[in-house]
C-alpha cells in the first residue's frame, strides 16, 4: 500500500535516488530547506496572524466543538464533556489531554469551546 505523500516523494527524488546515499541525504536536506524557506517567506508576508490552513483546522474545531459543555475545576483548568472522550484543558500551561493541542500547536476543540465560553 502507498500513499500520496510517499507517491510524492518518489516522484521528486526520481533522479537523486541514483545518487551516492551521501549526495541523497544532501538532495532532501537542500529541498526541505528550499521547501521551509518558501513557507517562511510567504508567512512573513502575509498580514494576517496564522496561515491559510491553519484557518480552516481553527474553523473546524470550533464548528466541531459545538454542544460540548464546560465545567471550570479552578482559575486555570477546565473539564470539557463531549460525546466521545473529556478534556481536561489548563490554559496556563496551553495544555490539554487530548494531545491535539501539544502535537499540532493549535488549539484542541475543547479548547476552543473554553474560548467561545469566556468570549475570547
């Protein structure tokens, strides 16, 4: 089974792969470096505060969070029920126990409804 992303990478290293493995490993460090380079550049542009995708995941999680409730446990931690599994949010540390937030860097549903409930 493949994947688009290997599928991808296949195609742009179709002709480095017949290179030394030294010179392989250089091709994929100088194109990721290009790659980010480009992204750096177009986000220093840009007025705006976060990226065109990183909009639409926002919109998503806040759409997806309707209909859950929240419940504050002390100043910083809250407990949010949703049909599925609870999170347990602290935003002082920008933390929740979905591990969504921490591994994306964009805030979890649950903390997103945390924000609609204090009107951030």
């Amino acid at each position: 089974m493949t994947s688009n992303t290997f599928e991808s990478v296949n195609a742009l290293s179709r002709d480095a792969r017949k290179l030394p493995i030294t010179m392989l490993i250089d091709f994929f460090r100088a194109t990721m470096q290009k790659f980010w380079c480009e992204r750096r550049n177009i986000g220093a542009e840009s007025k705006k505060d976060v990226i065109e995708y990183d909009e639409k995941v926002i919109d998503r999680r806040i759409n997806k969070s309707s209909g859950f409730r929240v419940y504050q446990i002390d100043q910083s931690r809250y407990e949010v029920m949703d049909q599925t599994k609870n999170g347990i949010v602290n935003l002082e540390s920008l933390h929740c126990t979905c591990g969504k937030w921490k591994f994306s860097g964009i805030p979890c549903t649950h903390a997103m409804m945390i924000f609609k409930e204090l009107r951030y």
